[in-house]
C-alpha cells in the first residue's frame, strides 16, 4: 500500500471511530424508555393518534393516561414536556399519575407532550443527556430533552415558519416548537398532527380545563406566573391569589395575547370550549449568563452570575443564595393545577374535577420529588408504562 493510501485509511477509519464514540449516546438516549407506574387513579392508558389517525405511527404519538373518577364531573387534560427542556411540567404530570386519586369527573395526562423533543438535546449548549432524582429506593432518570422536536423526525426546517390556519410568518427556528403548533391540523407537519391530536381530545371528550405545564427562565418576563386568555382569567386569578394567601408563594397572572397566534393558552381557547391555563415556573438552568448546564444546575438552581445578576435587580423573580430548586417548581406546578380544578368546581358545580393524595407545595419542598415515585422493580410489570 502506498503511503498516501494508508494515511487516508488511517483518517478514514479514526472519522469513523470519532463518528461511533459521537454518536452512540445519542442512539441511547433516543432509545432510552422512562418508566411510569400506575398509580391508583389510572384506568387506562390509550395513544394520542386515536384522536387523529394522522399520529399513527409516526415518533410524535404519545401515551395519555386516563384518571377517571368514582362519580361523574368535568375533565381536564395537562400537559407535561411541551419543551423537553423544562422538566417541571413532566415530573408535575408524572407525579399526579402515580399518585392521584380522582373522586369526581376525568384527569387525561400527557406527560411527554412534545415526545420527539424529549429525545433530542443541545449539544451546542452542553445540554446533560439525563438527569437522576434521588429516591429512597435509588434513583429514576429521566431523559433531558430539547425545547423543540427532533429534526430526526421533522425535517427540513422552512425559511419562515407560516403558522396554519392564521397565516402568521413565525420564526424558522419556531417549525419544530409544538407550542407555535397549535391548533394544527390532520394531515400538516408532525408537530400540526400533534397539536390536532389534543384539540380532537378536547373537543370529543369534551374537555373543560387545559393546563400546559412549562419553566421559564428567570431573565424572562413571562415566568412564574399562570398566562390565561380572558375567559380563563377569573380562574388564574383566584388560583394565584389563594395559593399566595395560603401556601406562601407568589404566581402572577399574564394575559395571553390575542395576536400571538400558534401557542397553547390562545389557540385551545379559540378553537375549543375549554379554558386554557400555561403555567410557568422560573428554571435558572434555561438562563444564557450562567455557569456549565450541569444536571447539578439543573436540579438546584443554584448559579453564582444569576446571583450577581439578582443583586443588580436584572431578575424577574427573587433569588437568592437558596437557588430555585425543582421541588418548588414542580411543588408550585402541582398546587396551582389543584388549585384551578378547585376553583373551576366551585363555579361549575355540575362539572366538578375533585382529585385527592396530590402533594402541594409545601410538602414537595419538604420530602422532595423523589418521594412520590413509586419503585418500578417493586411494581407490578403489568403496570409500567415505558416511554
Ligand atoms: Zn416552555
């Protein structure tokens, strides 16, 4: 063999090397399934694409856990991992599903809304590819997602994003963002085809609440805070006013903006009779002036220049050396969703949402999120859902 030959076999062979030590982490994580255990209120696990034949088949269709209670009432349907980069959302959703009990009307639960999402990353930000939450028993990983969907599964990416049905011209980097996405249609993109497969939910069961669990960050205006179109805002109101009267934490109410097509809180509102809820709880990892995006960050919140920044009041939240660690977020994602149902049954008597075993606020930052997951090597095989 010649020299030249053999130099570039060499090359060849150590790009393909580099291309296997790159890439089978990436194969792992978009493979990796996260274990769900039933919890007692579920009574059935079905697939999105039943409301839209459109999802079948394809990496966007999703489980929707169904709770549904001992009496009759009105439903509600929350989703988690709309960004599969804020994981407050999915650990609330994950949360009520192993542990509600529902005692009057129907829970439906996405809790990996966006689930292409959840099998991408941001290698350019360092993204981690999994974070653990400590049990007693051990602990569950989970995998860390992106904000938009995999261009594994949506690809190419159009020079501007045309939103349908409004027509409004959104940013290319919004065309894999389901949360631009909404109402969507049977046979658009796959994020159109996802988005359409809820609105079907809600409007063939007739849902009467939807609440989009998401993180914000905290250099963000719209954080820690339920964003509400006008004929949810009643409900917001009361809910953030009640959990700040009772439970000690401060969740401001946003208006959603009448022109600002393609987002959950407006489109689900518009296109159905429900009353549509985004709650946003600060996520100091999302912030661009922080330290290295560690799983650390991720959980604690803690981050010296968010400080520094906080000191020069650049924040939209308080923050302090305390961080602002995941069990308050996903404490406050779960009284402020109780606290809606609460105050959407008090005025709607007939339609009532009573759940019941839902840890709030205080008892999350207490006992911590590890705590309300049930061990799936103790479980019953039968009822573990992989995802
Ligand atoms: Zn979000």
């Amino acid at each position: 063999m010649k020299h030249a030959d053999l130099l570039k076999s060499v090359l060849a062979a150590a790009l393909l090397a580099l291309l296997i030590w790159g890439g089978v982490p990436l194969y792992r994580h978009r493979h990796y399934p996260v274990q769900v255990v039933r919890g007692p209120g579920v009574t059935n696990v079905v697939r999105l694409s039943e409301f839209t034949p459109g999802l079948r088949g394809t990496p966007a269709d999703t489980s929707v856990f169904v709770l549904e209670g001992k009496e009759p009432g009105g439903k509600a349907l929350l989703l988690g991992e709309t960004h599969a980069n804020e994981p407050e959302g999915l650990l609330a959703a994950l949360i009520i599903i192993e542990n509600a009990v529902v005692e009057k009307g129907t829970l439906y639960v996405i809790p990996f809304f966006n689930r292409s999402a959840s099998r991408n990353t941001r290698p350019g930000d360092g993204y981690p590819l999994y974070f653990d939450v400590p049990t007693a028993w051990g602990a569950v990983r989970f995998r860390m997602g992106n904000r938009d969907a995999s261009p594994l599964d949506q690809w190419p990416d159009p020079d501007v994003y045309v939103h349908y049905p409004d027509k409004q011209l959104l940013s290319f980097a919004d065309a894999r963002n389901v949360n631009r996405a909404w109402p969507g249609r049977p046979l658009g993109t796959l994020m159109e085809r996802l988005t359409y497969g809820a609105m079907e939910l809600i409007r063939r069961e007739k849902v009467d609440v939807a609440v989009d669990a998401h993180g914000a960050e905290t250099m963000y205006p719209v954080t820690n805070c339920i964003v509400a179109p006008d004929k949810s805002l009643r409900i917001a109101t009361l809910a953030a006013l009640t959990v700040k009267a009772t439970e000690g934490f401060e969740d401001h109410v946003e208006t959603s903006p009448r022109g600002f097509r393609g987002l959950s809180h407006r489109e689900i509102g518009d296109f159905s009779d429900a009353l549509p809820f985004l709650l946003e709880a600060p996520i100091p990892f999302l912030d661009q002036p922080t330290g290295p995006k560690t799983v650390k960050l991720l959980l604690d919140g803690r981050d010296p220049f968010l400080l520094s920044l906080a000191r020069k009041k650049k924040l939209f939240v308080p923050y302090d050396e305390s961080g602002w660690p995941l069990e308050r977020r996903v404490g406050q994602h779960c009284s402020v969703i109780l606290e809606i149902l609460r105050q959407f049954s008090k005025k709607n008597m007939g339609r009532a949402i009573v759940v019941q075993s839902v840890p709030r606020y205080a008892e999350l930052v207490k006992n911590g999120v590890g705590r309300y997951f049930a061990d799936p090597s103790k479980a019953d095989p039968k009822s573990i859902v992989r995802e």
